[in-house]
C-alpha cells in the first residue's frame, strides 16, 4: 500500500520530503533495497515524527467541518438584520404575535441544495432543517436550529463525512447577527405556549387570501412553507394562524442596492448568453442543442444554476406556453426549420437572484413581411408599458395602458388575466401585489406575448424593468430588440 502521506505538501522540508519519496518508491520493490539512498535509511526510523501533527494517527478521524468553512453571507448582516426589523414592524402594526420562517429540508436526492425563499432572505443562511423565529410582542429573533448537519455524518464513513457542527458553533451567530440560537426540538414546547396563551402565529403560506392548510393527496409535493403550515394546521393543540405572504411580500417587492446590483448581473449573463446562442440559430439545428448554448454560456458567465427549465421553442412548439410544451417529456426538441421563428424565453441565476429575458429570431436570418409586422406592433406594446412605469402607477394600470396600444383585431392574440409580466429576485414568480403602487427598487419583467394559432405566428420579447425615482431603467437595454438587429444576431 502507497504512504499517500509522504506526498503531503505539509511536510517541513522539501529536501526531507524528496528523500522520503525516494526511500519509499525503493522499499516498496523488493529488488530495490540495494539501491536505497543512505540518508533515506537515516530518515525513514523517524519519518513519523516530522509529520505534521493533523495527520498524526491520535487525530485521526479528521476534524469536524465548520459552517464557514463552506460559505458565507451573501450580503451583509446588518442587511438581513433590517430586514428582519422591517418585516417585525409590520406584524406590530398587524396587532402582533410571532413569525415563523421555515428553512429548507437540505434533502435534494443529488440536486444542489438551494435554501427557501423567505428563510435566506431573512437569514443568508443555507442550514437545513431550522425556523426563524420573530416575536414581534417579546421584540426578540431567535433561530431554532439542528445541533448537528446530518449531510455532514454518517458513522461508516468517517473519512469522507467528518461532521459539522451548527447549534454549538460560536462563529454561526457572531457573523450571521442571529446570537439566540436554540435546539430546534425545543420548538415544540414554543408552540405549545403559543398556544396555550392564544398567541398569533403567522407564516407565509406562498400566496395571497386566507390561511388554508394544504390537501397534498396522493401525489404532489409540498415546499417548506406549504409543509410547515400543514404541520401547524394539524396539531392537537390548535394555533392561531395567520398568512405572513403579503407582510413578506411589501418587502421582498422592493430591492436594496444589494440586491439590485446582483439581479443586474444576472440580467446581463442572461443577456450575454442569448447573444451566443442567437449565432446558432439556423434551420437544422434542434431546439435542444440551442438550450445547450444558451446555458453553457450562462455558466461561463458566472451563474451558478438556471433560473428555471430553459425554453427554446420554434415553428408550431412556439405556439404554446411553456406549461403546454412541457407536459411530455420529449416535445421539446424540434429541428428549426427555414423560415421559422426560433423563441428564446430564459433566465439564469446569479448568487440566488435570477432573471427572466425574451427575444424572437428568424431562423434564416430575415423576417418575412408579416413576421415583422408581428414583432414591431409587440415591441412597441412593450415600449407603451415601459414607458408608463414610475412610482406611482399600479401594474393594473400598466396592463390598461398596454391595452390601448394592442390593435382591436389583435387583442385575442394577446390576452392576459393580469399583467403582460411578472417581478423578479430570489424567484422569477417574486411575490408581488397587483393593485401596490410601485416604488423605487421594483423589479419586474415587462412580456407582451403574442400566439396566432390561425397564421402559425408566436412573438415574443421580454426584459427586465427596474423602477427608479423618476420613470424606469431597462436591465437588460443592451440586448437589441429591433427586427434588423435580431437578424443580424443570427447572421453574425
């Protein structure tokens, strides 16, 4: 067996390492023994003793991960802070009582784990299995939380899975500014408090109107807040529950600096990465193999995951949404042919903040005459919402200005049960309040889609919208939009 340890770049001296290198190539033949070095025979008796002490066999197994070791708050912990204290500000204003945030499970089958919505909003932190506590009565955040990461153990491996402690790691509270941490088992006797002294207890439950526990059935599956309210709802000891969705919602609505500096990179990777698959766009290739362009070059600029299933789509597939498309497992992958139009309706994701862009190309580089036209009236919809946005306005108001716009015969082409878009950040379904007038800081995507089943037309372009003092910025300005400029994307 092969002393991996002697290749240790910890061992005190090169020449020394070089020496018991050689000794040990020569021992482990038995025909070498004649040719050993003799300052490797000196050195060999007392190897062991200049290893350096962390591989030394009385601190085997190896250390114990630290939590820090890993990762690190996404922004700073005085952002988090005053997001907690707006969202307890909130709740006192309500009557009070307590919030709770529940985390992800940390179980991902394979997948890389991504923290819930709300819990890294208000936490930064990517721990499993752990509630955010605000008391808004008490004016108190507490962080019940595992004492240990079981990702992190399992008895027969050691040397692969040396632990990680959570509960008991000083560093965990003194940079996260969540100092009151507590078992996560001990929870259950705060809930029974809670509702022995008939305190409200609100949780997001990801939508809007009353708290209603979840039916999951036989199949389906659940997120963390639609588990933890079920869990909640079916206690022998019954809570006073409430919905947190719109208290979280007025405040994940509107962006810090922070935040929109890094849904700006998001944009432009996104933007970026659809400039380089456009060049791949010609008749013959597979709607696959352009998603594959799309996200490889994503990854090269920085993104760390897709912000949802690309959807590149061409000719008939253009025609239908993404939940129709993607209702069969091979549909989407159709060769582009010449004179289609070829979708692109994609996003990626850059430090949990995602973005959500939208262009329509020709397949052989030019647009006909009525695919022009298609692509000019949809653009200069969109260009009616954008230049509409300031505070102020609601985004009910947006959709009634866009509707001004859309000719009367092409209305039913272009139909909307709420607005031609959507608000961005840690979600491309960013919580949001229609009827809310917007601020500075909001973020939304501006898509006025467009499907004619009766021609075989479907365009459709899509950006990104920050809403600033004075009216709005385009995120994602730089990728063009106009029919000559598309077609060049191609050519180029």
């Amino acid at each position: 067996m092969w002393p991996h340890y002697l290749e240790s770049p910890a061992l005190p001296n090169a020449t020394v390492r070089l020496l018991l290198l050689s000794a040990a190539r020569l021992l482990v033949r038995s025909t070498a023994w004649p040719r050993v070095p003799p300052a490797a025979w000196l050195l060999l008796p007392v190897a062991p003793l200049m290893l350096p002490p962390a591989l030394s066999a009385q601190e085997w197994p190896p250390p114990e991960e630290a939590y820090f070791d890993w990762t690190d708050l996404q922004f700073t912990r005085e952002e988090y802070a005053t997001r907690r204290d707006r969202l307890l500000e909130r709740i006192r204003a309500r009557g009070g009582g307590v919030v709770l945030v529940p985390s992800g499970s940390g179980v991902t089958h394979g997948a890389t784990f991504r923290q819930a919505d709300d819990f890294n909003y208000f936490t930064g932190l990517e721990l499993p299995g752990s509630v955010l506590v605000l008391d808004a009565d008490r004016d108190q955040v507490s962080l019940f939380l595992p004492d240990r990461d079981p990702r992190f153990e399992n008895p027969q491996r050691r040397n692969d899975f040396p632990g990680r402690r959570l509960g008991d790691d000083p560093a965990l509270g003194a940079r996260s500014g969540l100092t009151d941490l507590r078992p996560v088992e001990e929870l259950e006797r705060e809930l029974d408090r809670w509702s022995a002294d008939r305190v409200t207890v609100w949780i997001d439950a990801g939508g809007p109107g009353e708290l209603e526990a979840p039916s999951p059935g036989l199949v389906g599956e659940l997120d963390a807040s639609a588990t933890a309210v079920l869990a909640l709802a079916q206690r022998q000891r019954p809570l006073v529950l409430i919905n947190a969705w719109e208290a979280v919602a007025r405040l994940r609505m509107v962006k810090s600096p922070a935040e929109i500096a890094t849904l700006s990179r998001a944009a432009e990777a996104t933007a970026q990465a659809i400039r380089h698959a456009a060049t791949a766009v010609r008749p013959g290739v597979d709607e696959r193999t352009l998603e594959g362009e799309f996200e490889a070059a994503c990854k090269r600029g920085g993104s760390q995951r897709l912000a949802f299933s690309s959807i590149v789509k061409s000719g008939p597939n253009s025609l239908w949404p993404w939940r129709v498309l993607a209702a069969h497992y091979d549909r989407r992958n159709r060769s582009v042919d010449d004179g289609d139009l070829v979708i692109f309706d994609v996003g990626c994701e850059v430090d949990y903040y995602v973005s959500d862009v939208g262009r329509t190309f020709p397949a052989g580089g030019s647009f006909s005459t009525r695919q022009r036209e298609i692509l000019e009236m949809v653009t200069e919809v969109a260009d009616s919402i954008i230049a509409g946005v300031r505070p102020g306005v609601t985004l009910v108001e947006l959709r009634e200005m866009a509707q001004r716009v859309i000719p009367e015969a092409e209305r039913r082409h272009m139909q909307t049960g709420s607005f031609y878009g959507h608000h961005l950040g840690l979600s491309v379904g960013d919580p949001a309040l229609l009827d809310e007038p917007l601020q500075p800081g909001m973020i939304f995507t501006v898509e006025p889609w467009y499907y004619n089943h009766e021609e075989g037309i479907a365009v459709f372009v899509e950006d990104m919208v920050l809403v600033t003092r004075d009216g709005a910025r385009l995120l994602t300005g730089d990728l063009p939009r106009s029919p000559e400029d598309l077609e060049r994307m191609v050519v180029s």
